[in-house]
C-alpha cells in the first residue's frame, strides 16, 4: 500500500517543500466531486443508460426489462451519490476529531511527565478508572461485533428472499418450454414442407434440362450428318472418271497376264517331262531301300539279343550287390544303434545346443547363398547386356571381304544384265538415258550408304566402349562393397564356427577310442568288399571288350544304311524340287485367273455403287431440308423453355430467401438460448464470488474496527494531498511566479532558411509528381498490352487445352506400353536368372557326384560333409549304447538297493550269517533274531577325542 501511495503522489512543482510519503491509495475525490457537481441530469448520458438503449433497438432485450434497468442503475446511482456526500461529511468530522484527539494526547503527555509521587488516593482512582475504560471498551468491541454479524445475517436474509422471489417458477418455465417446443415444430415442419418444394422444383428444372441437352445433342448428330454427307458428296463427284481410268488399266494388265500364261504353260510342259524321269529313278531307289532294311533288321535281331544277355548279367550283378550292400547296412545300423543308446541320455542337452548352432550355421550359409544369387543375378544382367551389346555391335558391323566381293561382283553381273536388256528390247532414247541416270543414281547412293554404315560403326564402337567403361567401374563399385559387407559376415560366421569346432574336437577326442575300434571293423569290411570289386571289375572289363567288338559291327551296318539313305533323300529333294516348280506355275495361273475376275466382279459393283451413290445424294437432301425444319422448331422450344427456366429459377430464388429467414430465426433463437444459458452461469459464478467474499468478510469482523480506522485515516491524508495539489496549480497558474515554467533548449531558423528548406521540398515534390506521372503512363501501357495478351490467351485455351488432352493421352499410352515391356523384360529376366541359377546347380551337383565316385574308387569317403555325417550317426549310436547301458546300471542299482522285505536303502548290506572255524567245511551259518554289533567308521572329529588311559587297579 506504501509503494502504490509513492506512485500516486505527484511530484511537487520546483521542489521547493519535502513531503512527506503517504502509505495509502484512495479514490480520486475529485472525480467524486465532479460526479457530485453534474448532478442527476447526467444519468440519461451514462454509458450504461446507452448500452441499454442499444440492446432494446436490436431487439436483444424487451421494453419492461431495459426500464427496469434503468429504474435499479438510476437507484443505484442515487444510493452512490448520498454515500459520498455521508463521506465527505463524516470526513469532515474524522478531521476535527483527529485535530481533538491530538490535542488531548498533547496533554496526556505533559501530564505524564510530571514527577511520579508516593501512591495516593488519587493514583488508585486513576488505576480504577483506566480498569474500568478497558472493561469497558471490550464490553463496546463485543457488542460492535455482535451487531456487525447480526446487520450481515439480516442482509444475507434479504438477498436470498429477494432471490427465491426473483426465480421464476417450475410451472412458468414448464409453459414456456412447451411454447419454445411448439414454435420449433412448427419451423421445422415449415421448413421441411420448403425444402421438398425446393426439392420437387430442382427435379423438375433437371428433367428440363435433360431434356434440352438431348435435344441439343440430336440436333448437333444431325449438324454432324448433313456435314458428313456433304463431304461424302463432293468425294464422289469425280469417282466415273477414276472408274473408267482403272478400266482401261485393268485391260492392259489383262493382256499382259495372258501372254505371261503362255509362256507358263510351256515351261510347265518341260516341268512335266522332267516329273516322269524323276519317277522312274525313285522306283529303282526304293527297291534298293527295301533290300538294305532287310540286311538291317537282320543285324539288329542279332545284336538285340546279345544286349537282352548283357542286360540280364548286369540284373544278376546288381542284385548281388544290394544284398551284400544290404547286409553290411544292417550289420553297420546294429552296430551304431548299440552304440547309440549308450550315449542318448549324456548328449541330450548338447544335441540340443548343437542343433541350435547347426541352425545358426545354416542361416549365415543362406544369407551366403542369397548373397550369392543375388551376385549371379547382376552377373546374369550384366552377361545379357554384354550380349545384347555383342548382338548390336556384330549387326552394325560390315561383312567380311569375301562377301563383299561377291556383292560387288553379283552388282556388277546385275548391271551387266540391265544394259543388255535395255540393247535387246526396242526402248527409245529418251528412256534409255533415263535408265542410265537412274544407274547412276544408285551407285551413288550405295556409295553413300557404305559410307555412312563405317562412321555409325566407329560411332558405335566409342559409345559401346565409354558405356562398358561406365558399367564396368559402377559394377567394380559394387562388388567391392558387397565383398567387404561379405567378409565382415564371413569374419562373424567364422568366429562362431571356431567356437563350435572347438567344442566339437574336445568330443571328438572323446570319442575317438570308440570309433577307433568302429573304425578297425569297417576296415575288415571294406577291404572284403574291394577284394569283390575287383573281382566284379576284371568282369565288366571282359564285358566291354565284347561290346566294344559288336559296336564295330553295328557301326559297318549303320554306314551302309546312312550312304543309302543319303542316296534315297537326294533323288526325293529333286522330286520334291520339280513338284514345287509345277505347284508354283499352277499358282501364278490361277492369280492371274482370279485377278481378271475381281476386276470384273469390281466394275459391275462399282456401276452399282454410282447408282446407289446418286440415290443416297438425293435422300440425304431431303433428309436435310427436314432437319433445317426440325431445326428451327427446336430453337423455338428451347426459347420457350430457356425462359420457363428463368420463371423457375425466379421462384427458387424466393424459395431460397424463405428458408433463409428462417434459418435466420432459429438461429437467433439458439444464439439467444445460449445468451441466456450464459447468463445463468455468469449469476452462478457472481453468486458464488459472493459468497466467498461474504466468507472472507467474516474472518475480516474481528479486525474490522481497526480497519476502519486505518481507513479514516487514509481518507484525511488524501484530502490533504488534494488540497496540497490544488495549492501547487494555482502557483503555476500564476503569471507573477518566475519558476513556473521552464524554456526549450536550442534556437529557431531564420525566414530566409525558412524559405530555402520550402523550396527544396517543393522541388522534391515536383519531381515526385513526375515520375508518378511517367509511371501512370507506363502503367496505361502495360494494362493495354497485358489486355491484348489475355485477349489472345483466351482465344487459345480451347486450342491448347485440345492439345494438352492429346499429348496427355499420348503419354498414358506410351507409359502403359513402356510398363508392359519392362514387366516383360523383367520377367524374361527373372526366367533366365531361374534357368542359370539351376544349370549351375546341375553343373554342381553332376561336379559333385563325379568327385564322389573318384573319391570312393580311391577307397576314400566320398566328401568331408558326408564322412562328418557319418561320423555324426556313430556318434549318435553311441551315446545311445552309453545312455542304455547309464539305465541299466541304474536299475541294478536299484535293486541291490531294495532289500527282500520292500525297504529301500542305501547303507551297505550288513552280514546275517558266519563262518564257523572249527568246523571242516567253510558253510556259513545264520545269526539268528540278534545279530552281532557293527560299529559305524570312524569320522572326522575323531581326531579332538583324547584315547582312555585305564588306571591300574589296586588291591
């Protein structure tokens, strides 16, 4: 309170007097005074009597409730306005009394100072009297309390009755409800009832203008139909003469193709001739063909049964060989099982985490594998580009020398040709020099093109290089990545692999004994089985020598056979030669036989269709004058409905303004509903801020009294500080003061620079005004161009846009068809990737089954993955023979365990018979029911126990 009475205080006028800071902030009395001075005349202007004036003319509130405004704020102001005289009044009074209670403090202080004297009657009186003052002041405190709560009470008592009558009753509410309800219906159901009249309307106006754009549509096909038979007219005007200009050409190729059938019918002559020589040398071939076969079904008889004996060993051996093989399968198989179920129970967990190891393994070895497709398949790409390119490079290369020569020489024969041609036939001169440029020309010409074939060569040549050059580092790039990404993968995968091999040797090591001993007993068995290899061996040699001898024999017979055969097929091809030669005259024949009667067959159908032409022309005429007619009645109807639509069109207008309205007023009614639901909640909340302050009121009672002397006070000291402020400007009001006012720094220009500095600005706003006005006339030009421009942009749009639609058509259809091709090069692609991949696996495999046979006729295993899988089954049999022999032993133990009457134990069994010594032969015999004592072994603490020392005994 201190900080905001420093902050109201003004500053004094020259600093003259010190003031002292006042420690409150009180209203400004002076605007009390004026309020006070304008009297009631100004209540009317107040902003509140306008505000209410304002929400009347909207229609926001009603007549009664603005009056009732007015009538409580005009209340409210004269309440206001006597309260303030009572304060001015009262402070007033406060002032004098404090100007009293001053002095009498004044007083009480000299008389305190007086000496104090031995206590008397008076001093005990004095004693009293203060005793009973406070008694007294408490007794009044109480009171003033009591009446305060009592005056708050009576207030709250009177807000709340004013309240309860103020609230509008249920019944009233419920009728206004029920109003507000009924009016709502009775908008919806109007405005319902509108929009399907709005709706009916739009239908109707549609079926119009269906109709109207059907109409437009039939008159444009037949606008399209008469321009189309126009043109079809003025295309077939000039068709008789072409029709008697194909006629005579139809005529000369008739003659020419009769002369032409002449000369077939001689060279088919001679074709015939030849036909019957041909003929007769085919019977004797034939003859000779069948005497052949007959020697070569002999030889065949023959050497199909000695292949039936063949086969029939080879049966015999093989059938042994699967016995045997059999047999040592199930001596191996019984073996290993043995061996199995011993070690079953003490590799169970390891199985376990090997095959958690062999499946890691097997996942790096398909990521490889992937990897490793992956590579042969931008291999693949990258062989199908180098082919393509191959293919390219090989077409646009020349062909070799030898081949050029005899194109040369052939060009020349040709040439020769040509000019004998032109001496034997009777030409005239003029053609002849023709031909002879046209001669000319060509060589030129072929000249030309060998030229540029060797410049697109070499041109293709340095794009195809730079091309490999590019793919061949960006493929470097690659690989080089994908080698490192890897060897990174490789490094992991060989750790891990270190780590299962070291486990694996420690086991290996183990077991190495028992399969030592495996080991010695296949030896036995494989050197037994290579003893009947070889015995098997010598056989089949002897076997093939005989084969080899009847293979030669075969081989004579199938010579034979082939040089006759050769024989046979040359005299069918002249045959066959001479057939197509008569075939082919007897085809030319009956071309030229067809065209001379589709000549025929086209001049009667065009006479027909020049005689259907003239009719269509003069239907299509009629036609046209009844569209003309058709025409100008739709005009009129469309007329007549164009202004129909504007009638309809008028009345949906006025429609639309309806439904408007009353959107407008239920929307009113809902901004108006939610004003007042506002508003409740505004009185609500004012509501509960006063019963808070009321509350805050209450805690304040016991200091009130303090308070409002604290409050009294203030008020006196803004009154001084008011009368301090007036007295301060009326001393700056007055002229006679010398220290009233205070002059500017600095001095004034003189009239002559006056007069400069104005002409300066006005030679400035000259040339301000010429460049606007420079900037008006480019403006004027610019509009005027850019007018012209957007004149000629719009007469364009349609023409751009019509090209804009082809071109984008164009390009779907380029797209579409560019996206088909790579689909099919990619599947294409995909399918030579597949058939790679597999031809290499088959070149693996075939690789891998060959190194097996090696390996196994070298008496080794037949590759290092199928000896560790071997390996990997004995291990298995034997950890199965541990595991059962593991059980077994525990089952014996089980039973030495368990004695005979059904208790099981583990302490070692005690002895129930003994061995007499004095008697000849060693038979036990039993204790009987008490058997002797057995002391328990000595233990461990043994040790702290002192040993008895026994005394001697004394008589």
């Amino acid at each position: 309170m201190s900080q905001a009475g420093e902050q109201t205080n003004p500053p004094s006028g020259g600093g003259e007097e010190e003031t002292t800071p006042l420690s409150a902030l009180a209203p400004d009395a002076a605007l009390q005074e004026e309020s006070l001075a304008l009297g009631p005349t100004h209540v009317s202007v107040s902003p509140a009597f306008q505000c209410l004036d304002q929400l009347f003319s909207t229609g926001k509130i009603s007549g009664t409730k603005a009056a009732k405004l007015k009538a409580s704020f005009s209340l409210l102001h004269d309440t206001l306005k006597s309260s303030q005289q009572s304060e001015i009044r009262l402070l007033q009074e406060a002032k004098q009394f404090r100007a009293e209670l001053e002095r009498q403090q004044r007083d009480l202080e000299t008389a305190e100072q007086f000496p104090e004297g031995p206590e008397t009657e008076v001093s005990r009186m004095r004693q009293q009297l203060l005793k009973f003052h406070n008694d007294l002041r408490q007794a009044e405190e109480r009171d003033y309390q009591m009446n305060y709560q009592l005056e708050c009470l009576t207030e709250e008592k009177l807000c709340l009755e004013k309240e309860y009558e103020s609230q509008p009753k249920p019944v009233e509410l419920e009728k206004r409800a029920k109003a507000l309800k009924d009016s709502s219906e009775e908008l919806r159901k109007e405005v319902s009832q509108r929009r399907q009249e709005i709706h009916s309307l739009l239908e109707d106006m549609e079926a119009r203008h269906k109709l109207m754009t059907r109409e437009q549509r039939e008159l444009d096909h037949k606008k399209d139909s008469i321009v189309n038979n126009q043109a079809e007219l003025a295309q077939l005007l000039p068709v008789p003469g072409q029709l008697g200009k194909e006629i005579e050409r139809i005529n000369r190729k008739k003659m020419e193709v009769e002369k032409s059938k002449a000369a077939l019918d001689e060279q088919l002559s001679e074709v015939a001739a030849l036909q019957k020589m041909t003929e007769a040398r085919c019977r004797s071939l034939e003859e000779e063909k069948r005497e052949v076969r007959r020697q070569v079904e002999g030889r065949r008889a023959h050497l199909e049964a000695a292949e039936r004996e063949h086969s029939m060993l080879q049966k015999e051996q093989e059938m042994t060989k699967e016995k045997e093989v059999i047999m040592m399968g199930q001596r191996g198989m019984l073996d290993i099982n043995t061996g199995h179920c011993i070690m079953e129970r003490k590799t169970m967990h390891e199985n376990l985490a090997q095959k958690q190891r062999e499946r890691d393994r097997q996942l790096r070895e398909l990521k490889k594998v992937e990897l490793q497709l992956k590579q042969a398949q931008d291999a693949l790409v990258y062989t199908q580009l180098l082919h393509d390119k191959t293919k390219s490079t090989r077409d646009v290369k020349p062909k070799s020398d030898r081949i050029l020569k005899t194109r040369q020489e052939m060009q020349l024969e040709v040439d020769k040709l040509k000019r004998n041609l032109i001496h034997r036939q009777p030409v005239a001169e003029v053609e002849t020099q023709l031909i002879e440029q046209c001669v000319e020309q060509e060589q030129e010409l072929m000249r030309q093109s060998h030229r540029h074939r060797e410049e697109l060569h070499t041109l293709s040549c340095l794009t195809q290089i730079k091309a490999d050059e590019r793919e061949q580092k960006s493929r470097d790039r690659h690989r080089a990545e994908q080698r490192y990404n890897r060897i990174k993968q490789e490094l992991r995968g060989k750790s891990l692999v270190i780590h299962e091999l070291k486990k694996q040797n420690q086991e290996v090591q183990s077991r190495l004994g028992v399969f030592a001993k495996l080991y010695d007993n296949i030896k036995g068995d494989r050197n037994k089985c290579m003893n009947l290899i070889q015995m098997a061996s010598q056989r089949t040699a002897e076997m093939r020598e005989k084969f080899k001898i009847l293979d030669n024999e075969i081989e004579i017979l199938r010579t034979n056979a082939i040089n006759k055969e050769k024989l046979l097929q040359k005299s069918r091809l002249k045959h066959f030669h001479s057939h197509t030669i008569r075939d082919s005259l007897r085809n030319d024949i009956s071309k030229v036989t067809l065209v001379l009667h589709e000549m025929r067959q086209k001049r009667e159908e065009q006479k027909l269709n020049l005689g259907r032409l003239t009719h269509m022309i003069n239907y299509h005429e009629q036609n046209l004058l009844q569209m003309r007619k058709s025409h100008d009645n739709a005009v009129q109807s469309r007329n007549d409905r164009g202004v129909q639509l504007l009638e309809r069109e008028e009345e949906m207008c006025i429609f639309y303004e309806k439904v408007n309205v009353q959107e407008g007023l239920i929307r009113d009614g809902n901004i108006e509903m939610q004003a007042l639901e506002e508003e409740t909640r505004c009185l609500q909340m004012i509501t509960k801020e006063e019963g808070r302050q009321t509350a805050l009121s209450r805690k304040l009672v016991p200091c009130q009294r303090r308070l409002k002397g604290e409050s009294t006070m203030l008020q006196i000291q803004l009154a001084e500080c008011k009368e301090r402020m007036l007295e301060l400007e009326k001393a700056l009001e007055d002229p006679g003061q010398e220290n009233r006012a205070r002059e500017l720094e600095g001095k004034d220009p003189s009239p002559v620079e006056l007069t400069q500095k104005i002409e300066q600005l006005e030679v400035g706003l000259a040339e301000r005004e010429e460049l606007l006005l420079e900037k008006d006339l480019v403006f004027e030009q610019v509009t005027r161009l850019s007018q012209r421009i957007r004149a000629k942009a719009e007469n364009g749009k349609q023409d751009t846009l019509q090209l804009a639609k082809k071109v984008n058509e164009l390009q779907g259809r380029i797209k579409e068809s560019t996206r088909r091709m790579m689909a099919v090069v990619s599947e294409l692609s995909m399918r030579q990737a597949s058939a790679m991949t597999l031809q290499q696996e088959l070149k693996e495999r075939e690789l891998f089954l060959d190194t097996c046979h090696r390996r196994l006729d070298q008496g080794l295993p037949p590759s290092e993955d199928l000896e560790q899988e071997w390996q990997h089954i004995l291990r298995d049999e034997q950890r199965r023979q541990a595991d059962q022999q593991e059980k077994d032993r525990l089952v014996e133990e089980e039973e030495r365990s368990q004695l005979p009457s059904g208790v099981y134990t583990t302490a070692e069994a005690r002895p129930n018979a003994y061995i007499p010594l004095g008697d000849t032969l060693p038979l036990p015999k039993p204790y009987g029911a008490l058997a002797p004592f057995k002391p328990s072994e000595p233990g461990t603490n043994i040790r702290h126990i002192r040993k008895p020392e026994p005394k001697p005994i004394e008589i």
